[in-house]
C-alpha cells in the first residue's frame, strides 16, 4: 500500500514536469519517468527524472534545466515538484485511504 501511495505522489509530479517541459520534438517530455529507486530497510525511495537510452532519450535535460553558455535556463523540474507538492501528498492520501478500505474489507472475508 505504501509503495503504490509514494508512486502515486511521485507521478502527479512526473505529469507536471511532463506540461512544463519546453517542447520541441516532444523527446524530453517523454523520457521523465517516475521510478522506485533502492532504499534502506523500511524506506521507500521514487525519483522523477528524464530517463538515459532508448528511444526517449532525456540525456540533455539539465542543459534545458539550467541552461548552457549558448542558451538561458528553461527550468521545468524543480518548478514542476514546487507547484506540485500539495497535490502529490493529497493523491498519496488519497492513495492510502482507498487502499486501507481494500484491504480491509479482503481481511474481514
């Protein structure tokens, strides 16, 4: 249950950096991925962050983030995670309460 709550914060977050990013052939809006990373015992770890390799390749997503020399910064990451923290905790709630309802009804059969 616990794990479903913090994927379910993590991707409301995803889905904003998603809308915010600048888009040119739509690759980088593509590659950010929710993903559960490893944690300690008893923690439960996911980052939102573009993905490396494949067809949607988000390699270059910090030269957009923090711009370059050639180019000024068009931040989408850490704007995405700020407008979007409220609403990830309530779909984490949310999460939770609906999932608690589940299980226990399944405990009571």
């Amino acid at each position: 249950v616990m794990v479903g709550a913090v994927r379910a914060g993590a991707n409301i977050i995803r889905d904003e950096a998603r809308r915010k990013v600048p888009r040119k052939t739509g690759t980088l809006a593509k590659s950010i991925t929710s993903m559960q990373r490893k944690a300690k015992q008893g923690e439960i770890k996911f980052s939102v962050t573009p993905s490396k390799g494949g067809n949607n390749d988000g390699w270059y997503a910090h030269f957009v983030e923090f711009g370059t020399s050639h180019s000024s910064a068009k931040p989408f990451m850490r704007p995405a995670f700020e407008q979007s923290n409220n609403e990830s905790l309530e779909a984490s709630k949310r999460y939770i309460a609906e999932r608690i309802t589940q299980e226990l009804m399944k405990a009571k059969q």
